[in-house]
C-alpha cells in the first residue's frame, strides 16, 4: 500500500505522501522505514518527471534547491538530536501555518525572498529527518498560482533532486542497505502502477478541484503529525 501511495502521490495529488510515510512505518518499524521509503521516491519522482518532463518551473527550482540543500545537511547533522515526536509537532503546525497564509494572502508569481528560504531549509530539514516535505512544498506551489501540471512537473523534478543528493547522507546513517535495496526492487511494479493511475486522475480533475484535493492532503498530513 505504500509503494502503491508513493507512486500516486508523485503524479497526482501531493501531499499525501505522508500517508504512505505512516504506512511504511507500520510495516518496517524503527530505523529501516526511512531508508526502504527513499529510493523508492526516486522510483516515483523518475516516473513523474517522465509524465510531466515538459511542465516545470525552473526560476523556482533554481532559487529553492541552494536553500533545500543547507535543510538537509542541518537535518543530517540533527536526525540524532531532535525526538521524532517534537519534530512532527513542530512541522505539523508550520504546515498548518502556510496552509492558513495561502488561503489567506492572494497569488503571487514571485514569493518573497526571505519566504523561498524559509521554505526551501524547512522542506530540506523536513525530508531529511522524515520524508516529510512534500506538503509544505506543496503549499508554497499553490501560493505561486501555477497551473495543474506546472505545478506537479515543478514538484516532480523538485524531489527527484533532492531525493537523490540524499542518498549519501541516509548511506552514512546506514539506512540504506543492500538489503534494503532489493527490497525497493520487489515493489517497483506496484509503485508503477500507482503513478499510472496518479496520472490519469489528475486528467480527469479541473484545476479548482486539484486545488482543493492539495489543500485537503496537506491538512491530513498536518493532523496526522499533530495528532500521533
């Protein structure tokens, strides 16, 4: 079911992304989820970046990536320091935060300088430490105004670099295995088959809808850390 998620999630709806974090928790406890979750997220974010490699937004990317960059390294350097439980809650209620600030403030193209840092260390810090930056990514996305897929094309290419430049962090920290890599192996049809089906939902759904649907995973994936 997760793998399934994964691959859904990265071609349609973002956001809940979250679940399958929760899923794979369930099914590996402790150390092990993390590093089975992460390549198989690059699995998807390749199979998203196929679908919509025409759609991306490069002046976002290019502005984020050298903040997202320093939020991983400070998540690196913290995974050891900070308890799960107080890292949940705080991200929990800044999700929520941005959720409130883009229903709140009108669209705009061009974010504020010091907001694009805010959210580019936040999510680096925040997928490092749980894989948990897509909401918060995908709330700075709707606060841009792009269309549907600009908007999961910036997303796509977005995770698949960061994604990937952390892979020598989560080796070090031994979360990835090769074990653990041919257990990713196993699952790379189902996650296929759940980006396939991301990708035909999201062309059946308006943009006002696709909205909506984002704005409803972020809040889910805000309760769910709020709340366990």
């Amino acid at each position: 079911m997760a793998a399934l998620l994964v691959g859904f999630t990265k071609t349609s709806v973002g956001g809940v992304g979250i679940l399958a974090v929760l899923l794979m928790a369930l099914a590996i406890p402790g150390k092990g989820s993390p590093g089975v979750l992460l390549p198989m997220l690059i699995v998807a974010d390749i199979f998203a970046v196929i679908y919509y490699r025409r759609h991306c937004n490069w002046g976002i990317l290019l502005k984020l990536f050298p903040y997202a960059a320093v939020g991983v390294v400070i998540g690196y350097l913290a995974v050891d320091r900070i308890s799960t439980e107080v890292f949940e809650k705080v991200i929990g209620a800044t999700i929520l935060f941005m959720l409130i600030f883009e229903m709140l403030v009108p669209v705009r193209r061009n974010a504020p300088a010091a907001l694009t840092a805010f959210v580019g260390i936040l999510a680096g810090f925040a997928t490092m430490m749980a894989n948990a930056a897509g909401p918060i990514f995908g709330v700075y996305l709707l606060q841009m105004g792009l269309p549907k897929n600009e908007f999961v094309g910036t997303r796509s290419w977005y995770f698949l670099v960061l994604n990937v430049f952390k892979i020598p962090f989560s080796a070090n920290l031994g979360l990835i295995t090769v074990d653990s890599l041919k257990l990713d192996l196993m699952f790379v049809p189902v996650i296929f088959i759940g980006a396939y089906f991301g990708y035909k939902f999201l062309g059946m759904i308006n943009m006002t809808a696709f909205k909506w649907l984002i704005r409803a995973a972020v809040l889910v994936s805000a309760t769910k850390l709020l709340a366990f």
